[in-house]
C-alpha cells in the first residue's frame, strides 16, 4: 500500500515538471497575434510599433533567463508578466480605450 503511494506521488511529480511553462512559444503566439491585428487594422502603425518593441524585450528576456539553462522562480515570474503585461496592452490598442 505504501509502495503503490509512493509511485502515485512520483509519478504525479513528474507529470508537473513535464507540464512547465513554454514562454518561447507563447511569445511567438502573441506575436503573431499582434502581427493579425495590424494587418486587419484593428491597431495602428504606431501602436504595432510599441508592441513589437515590446515583443522584443521579452524575447531578450526569455533569452537571458535561457542563458544558463536554470530558470529561476524570479525569471519566471518575470517573462510571465512581461507577457501578460503584453497581452492586456494589445487588448487596450485593440479596444482603442487608451487615452493619447
């Protein structure tokens, strides 16, 4: 009974850090979002330009947290709000309910 827990717990522990987050890849997405909206223009040439700016620290972020390949909690949390940051810009822009 103790043994079969034990591997419950393992395997329940593996299955999380196969699970980790992959910023790379919902930077990408963002991006691409981004890249849709301006080609619909649902945003403007200077609001496209402030994101892609802002695409590309995050990538420079992601980057540098990926120089050691150890992400730290702090890096994370970081690249994480760098993202959402992003993401609730680009749906201000693309309900134009900032104020210039």
């Amino acid at each position: 009974m103790k043994r079969t827990m034990f591997l419950l717990l393992i395997l329940a522990g593996i299955n999380v850090t196969a699970k980790a987050q992959n910023f790379s890849a919902m930077q990408k997405k963002q991006e691409a979002i981004i890249k849709s909206a301006h080609k619909h223009k649902k945003i403007s040439d200077n609001e496209y330009e402030k994101l892609m700016k802002e695409q590309g620290q995050i990538k420079v972020a992601i980057a540098k947290a990926e120089a050691d390949e150890v992400w730290t909690a702090h890096e994370k949390n970081a690249v994480n709000s760098k993202l959402e940051k992003a993401k609730v810009r680009l749906s201000k822009y693309e309900n134009n309910s900032e104020v210039y």
